[in-house]
C-alpha cells in the first residue's frame, strides 16, 4: 500500500476547496458591507402576540378547492372573475397563439422535475455504522460545501422553531439546512409571460434536486433527513421565517427574504435533520429600513397584491396567521390575475424579483451603493430607490 497517497476524507476535503472558498467569499462580503450577526431574528418587530400554528389548508394555493374548509368562498370568487374553477386549470395548446408555444413548452418541460418528481428517502443505516461527529461546527461546515457542490447559491442552517411547521404536519427533526437558489434574471425581466413562469419553475425544480441529494448525503452517513415541501401543494413548513431564523436574510416588502448578496432573486427549501450541525445566527442590515422607504415592488406588481405603506395587522383572509404587524401579500389577488390571461402567461411569480433594486450584479459599483443602503440615513435610502428608478427603469407592462 503506498503510504504516501491521500485518505478518501484528504481527497473530499481538496475537491470542496472551491466551495469553501466561495463560502469564505460569501462571509467577507457580508463583513464588508456591515451585515450584522444577532442573537434574535428582526421579525420578532412583526411580533404583536401568541404565534399559532396554522393548517396547511389555509395555504392560499389550496384554498381553490371547493372542498377546504378554509376555502372562504375563494373558489367562487376566482370563478367569476376569470372563468377558470383553478389557476391550475390549462388552456388547451390549440387555444394559444402559435408564437407562444415554444415559450409554453420550455416551461412545462422545466417544471416537471419540479411537480411530478416525488424523492423516496433512501434507508438510513444502523445507528452503530453512523458517521462520528466530533465537531458540530465542522460537520455544518461540510454540509454547506456538499450543498453548494450540488447547486445552491447559498445555505444556511437554524435550530427548528415548531412555531414554523404546520400545525396538521410533525417535523420532528431537530435542524433546519435551508438551501436558496437565485433565477435567471434575463427571464424573470420578462414578466407576466410565459418566458417569466420558466425562471420560476426553474429554481424550483433544482431545488427539488439539491435537498434531495443533499438529504440522501446526511442519511447515507446515518443520520435522519428529510427534503420538506414548501410549495402550495403540500407544504409541511413556514420557509420565510425558517431561512430568517438560518441568517440567509431579512423579511421584506414581498413577504419574501431579502439577502445582502441577491436581494429578493432567491427561492428557498430544507432539508431536516437531527444530524449534530452548529447553527448560524440572524443577521441584520437594515432590510426592514430600506423597504419602508422603497415600493418599487409593490409599484410594479401587476396583480396589486404587495402592499404600500407601513406594516399592518393582518388583512381579514384565512390564509394570514394572527400574531403578527408586518406586510402582508395579497395571495387571492396573485392567483386571480394568474387565472385571468392564461392566453399570455401561467404566472407573474417574477415581476417583484426583476423590479427590487438590491437585484443587481455584486460588482464593485453596486457593492458601493449597497453599502449606503446599508449604512445610510432615510434620505440617502430614498435618493438611492430614485436613482434605481432614474437609471434602472422598469419597461416591461
């Protein structure tokens, strides 16, 4: 045996070099441009009084269904307004124009990883052929490389708050790996079209990829893990507050996480798991600011569903859960205004993602003027939004 060669683990740990060099990256950036690790997530200002666990069912992506007793006569309404019983519902390709088709194509050939593809969890081996773990730190540290080896664009990890997961659903593990992935921009600028809906199916299916490899990586060294939905079809967590809570970001105006590096142009999973890993820390850097004084998302949603103003008390629908002062999405006027076209697009799940003015390149200009939205009083944050409207117009209707 040649006693000069490398240890499988030596060679592992070479060929994830690249990974952690882009984590060390990603970790001077957000020192540089002042983002701030704190012991409590910053929606606790949300917070007005007891959180409840609420039912899947009031997800508004299930509350077409004649059937939910959440429902709250939303069927009936989206009925009337578009002729359509779902905004699942597709016109036949015979109805589309021609010219369409390819676009129509493209994105249902994209989201069919993303909705037929159902991940079976490989066995987990014998507790006694479990991998050791002598340090949580190290092991967390190792399961990021691995994710963004797989293709995530950034991972963080939290403690999982039972405050987070459906009240008819049990997640029992005890970690929380959340994974994010960013679009396809060139796309994205393109919304409502069917062009726009292929960035969004997108980002879901690979993500659908990266949680199961990466829960079937954890359980082959014998440990628990689980990919856990978190689309409208049937979710099992609250994956805004669990991606704040892992210190990938803030909350924002779109009721979406905002991070220092891609702004809103992010979709999130998990992966659960009782797999000993640290945990990262909320972070800070003055999202809930920048917002207030910013509407450019709520200017150009389509659908009106994004908010103006300050936050609220929740709004009188079913699908919003008590216990909370924030900005709310209007999700019955998403899904409508996706029912009402259907001859020109599926979706307008990108408009918001194209129009938000942290979404711009990490070069070394827009990294600048990151830093005084970060950094800047409200007036400079409001000379900052006008300047992205002045040079940065959005010209798609």
């Amino acid at each position: 045996m040649n006693k000069g060669r490398l240890s499988s683990a030596q060679l592992l740990e070479s060929a994830l070099q690249p990974f952690e060099d882009k984590l060390r990256a990603q970790e001077k950036f957000r020192r540089r441009l002042g983002v701030k690790q704190v012991d409590r997530p910053t929606y606790d200002r949300y917070i007005t009084g007891p959180i409840e666990r609420i039912n899947s069912l009031r997800n508004a992506f299930l509350r077409d269904h004649r059937d939910n007793p959440y429902a709250d006569g939303f069927p009936e309404r989206f009925k009337e307004r578009t002729g359509f019983d779902s905004y699942r519902d597709e016109l036949p390709l015979s109805q589309l124009d021609r010219e369409d088709r390819i676009a129509v194509s493209m994105n249902k050939a994209t989201m069919r990883i993303c909705r037929e593809y159902e991940p079976h969890p490989v066995p987990v081996p014998p507790s006694e052929d479990a991998v050791e773990v002598d340090s949580p730190e190290k092991m967390a540290r190792l399961v990021k490389k691995v994710a963004l080896f797989y293709g995530a664009a950034i991972v963080g990890i939290a403690k999982l708050d039972q405050r987070w997961v459906y009240a008819d659903k049990q997640v029992p593990e005890k970690y929380a790996i959340v994974v994010g992935v960013t679009h396809a921009l060139s796309f994205c600028r393109t919304a409502p079209s069917f062009v726009s809906a292929v960035a969004v199916m997108d980002v879901y299916s690979r993500l659908k990829y990266i949680t199961t490899q990466l829960s079937d990586f954890i359980r082959g060294m014998g440990y628990p893990a689980f990919y856990r939905e978190t689309l409208g079809m049937n979710p099992d967590l609250l994956m805004v507050p669990v991606a704040l809570d892992a210190g990938i970001g803030e909350f924002a105006r779109t009721c979406g996480v905002l991070t220092p590096e891609f702004g809103i142009d992010l979709r999130i999973k998990a992966v659960t798991t009782d797999l000993p890993l640290a945990v990262d820390r909320p972070i800070s850097f003055g999202a809930h600011e920048f917002c207030m004084v910013c509407e450019i998302c709520a200017q150009n949603c389509p659908a009106r569903a994004i908010p103006f103003g300050p936050p609220t008390d929740p709004p009188a629908s079913v699908s919003h859960n008590p216990g909370f002062r924030k900005w709310f999405i209007q999700a019955e006027k998403c899904l409508t205004f996706w029912g009402i076209n259907k001859k020109k697009w599926t979706q307008c799940g990108a408009r918001c993602i194209a129009a938000c003015p942290w979404n711009k390149p990490l070069s070394a200009w827009h990294n600048t003027v990151r830093w005084m939205a970060v950094h800047g009083n409200p007036q400079v944050k409001k000379l900052l939004v006008a300047g992205d409207q002045r040079f940065f117009p959005k010209s798609v209707d």
